[in-house]
C-alpha cells in the first residue's frame, strides 16, 4: 500500500507533498474532508508501534484542553486521534510495510530514501 494522510490546508504538508513529487499510485487522503476511520488509525498503530507516535503534541487543542497535564494511555491517544484530525501528525505517509510520521527533516529523508 502507499497512502498518504495529510491536511490540504496545511502548508507543510502541501509544501513536504510538492517537493517529494509522489508518483500517482500514492493515495492522498485529507483527513479534514475524509476523516480516518477506526481501522485506518488501528493499521497505523500496527506499523508504528503506538498511538502515541502519531499523537501530535504540538496541535492547538492539545495546549487548549491541557492534556500535558494529564497522564494519557494509548487508549486516550486513540481517542483524541478518532475525535478531532488536529491530532494526528501529519503527515503520515505509508510505504508498503514503513509508515513515516511527521515532517522533520530527517523523515522526509527518510521517505526519499525508500521511495
């Protein structure tokens, strides 16, 4: 499979997208008009290991719900992810067995390499 989970209004993604010039038998799915599913969010879990690596923390209502201050399981992470698309680090973008998370440099290396 190679699917990528990203936010069309979010310039980092679109710029991450651009510059890695994807070939087309990628699926794109913005997680805004078409939300992920329970499945989607499991299948991820299974390839990165946790729930907690596709949490962000750096999302806007992590800070406004004060969830630093919580003690979250896996279960939590799970649940904010279902609840509300801020919450999944984007983008995530998977490659047959790899799943690559987010939108440091070194991901984005990383992708390059296994594309």
């Amino acid at each position: 499979m190679k699917k990528v989970y990203y936010l069309k209004t979010c310039t980092t993604c679109t710029r991450i997208l651009k510059d890695l010039n994807l070939p087309s038998e990628f699926t794109l799915q913005d997680i805004k008009s078409n939300p992920i599913t329970a499945d989607q969010l499991d299948e991820m879990k299974s390839l990165s290991g946790s729930y907690e690596s596709l949490f962000s923390k750096r999302a806007k209502l992590y800070k406004e719900m004060d969830l630093k201050n919580q003690n979250l399981s896996e279960r939590d992470f799970r649940h904010y992810i279902l609840e509300h698309y801020t919450f999944l680090s984007r983008p995530v973008i998977i490659i047959d067995d790899s799943i690559f998370i987010g939108n440091s440099k070194k991901n984005i290396e990383a992708i390059k390499l296994a594309l």
